[in-house]
C-alpha cells in the first residue's frame, strides 16, 4: 500500500510540476455514448489514479472480509493451492528438461504458495543441479525431515566446490562420502577428480575399481584412464626414488604386474623420471612373457636404445618375420633413439611400402630432417597429413 501511495504522490507532482513550468496546463476532451467530459490533464491523472487506489483499497478490504468467512477462506486456500501446484509442476517439467535454475524459481514460488517440506525437497534438489550450493543448504534446512539422510547431492557439491579452494580437505570429506555411499557412481567421480587435486595418487589407484564397476566409459576409454592413474601414481612415488618406486611395483599383486596397462604405465613412469635402461628391462620382460603387445609399447615410443638386450630381442624378431610392421617400427624407434638416422630411414621406408601410416610417415620425416634433407622430410610430412 506504502508504493501505492508513493505512486500517486509523485504523479501528481509531475503532472502539476510539468505543466506549470511549461505555462500550459492543457485540457482533455472524452466524448462517450452521448457525455462529454472536459478536464485538465492534471485533473484527469489525479481522477485515475485515485480510481485505482479506491479500487485497490475496496478489493484488499473485501479480499480480507471474504478471508474470514468458511467460504471465503477456502476459496482464496484453493485458488493458492491451484496456484502453488501449477507452479510445481512447471518446477518438474523445466526438472525434466534440464533448466535445474529456473525449476528452482518455479519451486521456491510454489513454496510460498504453499510451504510444504516436499516442495522444499524439489527446490533443494533443483538447487543441487543448478549447483548453488547456498540455496540448497537453505531448501534442505526447509525440507526438515523430508530430506533427512539424504543429503548425497548437497554433501557432492559442497565437495565439488572445495576441490579448488582446499584440495586436502575435499579429500577428506570425499574419503567420507565413500565410506557413506560406497556404491554412489556420482561419489565415485567426484573423488577421482579430487584425488587428481589432492595429488592422492594412491587412493586414486585404489579407486579405479569402483570407477570400472559405475563407468559408462567404453573399454579403450577406461584403459586410458587406468593408464593415466598408475602413470601418476608411479611417478608421484619415484620422485621419492628409485627404490620406493621399485617398492611400490613389488607390493602390487603378480596379476596387476602381468597387465598389459599397469606395465607400460610403470615403463613410462620410469622412462620419465630419466630412467631409461630400467623402462627398457621392463619392457622386454613384459614382451618375453607376452603380458605386453609391441603395437602398444610403440604407441608409447617405450621402445628405446640404452640396453642392448632389448635390442637384441627386436633384432631376433625381426630376423624371424622381416616384414613384422610391429618390430620395424620398433627397431626404427630404437635406432632414432641411438641417433642412427639412416638405419632408421631405411626401416621406415621399407615400413610405409609394407603398411603406409600417419605415425610412420611422421617418424620418417624426423628422420630425413634429422639427416638434413629438408625436401624429403616435407614430403613425409604431407604425407601424414594425407594419410
């Protein structure tokens, strides 16, 4: 009523102030059904105006004297009702399609219509998907018993936004969300992202059955992860040394050693802590026992010069199955890596007539540039790029 009020006063100003300062009051003619009214501009304004507030204050005073009566209350109860439930179900349907914000609008709307813990619930879960992390706390405090216990999403997004600003205590309150909801696919990723902040490599490693068991990640994509999780761990430990990394291989079981993904993964660990030789020892024995594919340590580029063993078994390989595309491109990896450009050249040439491919076009092309024949070299290149 206070606005209402202002309105009027500050419209009848201006209209009096506008006029009067521009020496011309003016005056309005309306001609209907046979009456004809005249007056000044400022006469009809304040005339309207006070129209609408009389209208206003008679229907507030009436909507208050039908409020107190049986009828009337249940009235205007039903209409708040109908209207609290239409706006509910908008809450739902904009749920459904994937406007968590505007469902919580539509929600905390219907709530004040009608304050029931179960809307406070849909305003709260909205909240979570919208991730405002502030209307949530508030919705679920609302809801009361109707969320009690179940406070997973609030629980996974205040974590998901303490990953950045505190990594270590995200880790914490993640390792209890895990132990409260072990089989929660959502609570599985949300602490494979906080381990990765926390540098928790460990745990990390020790999640990914769990990611395997709730992933709808095809079986190349998982590989890759697990691949990238123990590349992490190996090397998040070998900077402690060699011996703890040596340590930490051992404690793992005969079976994660014998796979292929946890091999080349400690390979490369190796390879990037400057440890050459022992990639390479590692290399070959996962080769000897057939735990690991030539095609991907070569994906890798694991295969290098620095132990003359490895060599050897490639050299062997080779000698058995001259056209052996897996072993020729190893053999041109090793000689790259002992910088014999022209043993390499001529492997890959013989190579790309056997299985011409992007990668061994690329490589070749390193290794005409390596030899200075800049021409060449750019042909190898357009190459890969055709291919």
């Amino acid at each position: 009523m206070k606005w209402l009020i202002a309105l009027v006063v500050l419209l009848i100003i201006g209209a009096i102030l506008g006029p009067t300062a521009s020496g011309n009051a003016g005056y309005v003619l309306i001609q209907f059904a046979g009456w004809s009214i005249e007056a000044t501009v400022v006469g009809l304004i304040v005339v309207v105006v006070a129209v609408a507030l009389i209208a206003t204050v008679v229907i507030s005073i009436l909507r208050r004297l039908l409020s107190k009566t049986q009828k009337g209350a249940a009235w205007f109860s039903n209409r708040s009702d109908r209207k609290a439930k239409q706006l509910y179900d908008e809450g739902i349907r904009l749920l459904l399609d994937d406007s968590a914000e505007e469902a919580s609008l539509r929600f905390a709307s219907s709530y004040k219509k009608r304050p029931t813990q179960e809307t406070a619930a849909m305003a709260a879960l909205a909240s979570c998907l919208a991730k405002d992390t502030g209307k949530a706390q508030y919705w679920h405090e609302e809801a009361g018993r109707f969320t009690k216990g179940s406070d997973t999403l609030l629980s996974i997004l205040k974590v998901s936004q303490q990953v950045n600003n505190d990594p270590h205590g995200a880790d914490t309150a993640v390792q209890e969300l895990l132990d409260k909801h072990p089989n929660s696919a959502h609570v599985a990723f949300l602490a494979k992202t906080t381990y990765k902040a926390s540098g928790n490599y460990k745990a990390l490693k020790d999640l990914l059955p769990k990611l395997k068991q709730h992933s709808e990640l095809s079986p190349a994509e998982f590989e890759r992860l697990e691949y990238d999780v123990y590349l992490d761990y190996f090397v998040s430990i070998g900077r402690n040394g060699n011996d703890a990394l040596k340590d930490a291989w051992q404690s793992l079981s005969s079976k994660q050693r014998g796979d292929a993904t946890t091999r080349l993964a400690y390979a490369a660990a190796l390879k990037h802590l400057g440890e050459q030789e022992l990639s390479a020892k590692v290399i070959l024995k996962g080769l000897k026992r057939e735990d690991i594919h030539p095609s991907g340590v070569n994906t890798l580029k694991l295969f290098n010069g620095k132990y003359a063993k490895l060599v050897e078994f490639v050299q062997e390989k080779l000698k058995q199955n001259p056209d052996d595309k897996d072993y020729l491109y190893a053999f041109a990896l090793i000689a790259m890596d002992n910088q014999d450009y022209s043993l390499a050249q001529r492997a890959l040439k013989k190579l790309v007539d056997i299985e011409p491919s992007a990668k061994t076009y690329r490589l070749l092309g390193d290794a005409y540039y390596a030899l200075g024949d800049s021409q060449l070299a750019a042909n190898a290149y357009k190459q890969a790029l055709a291919d």
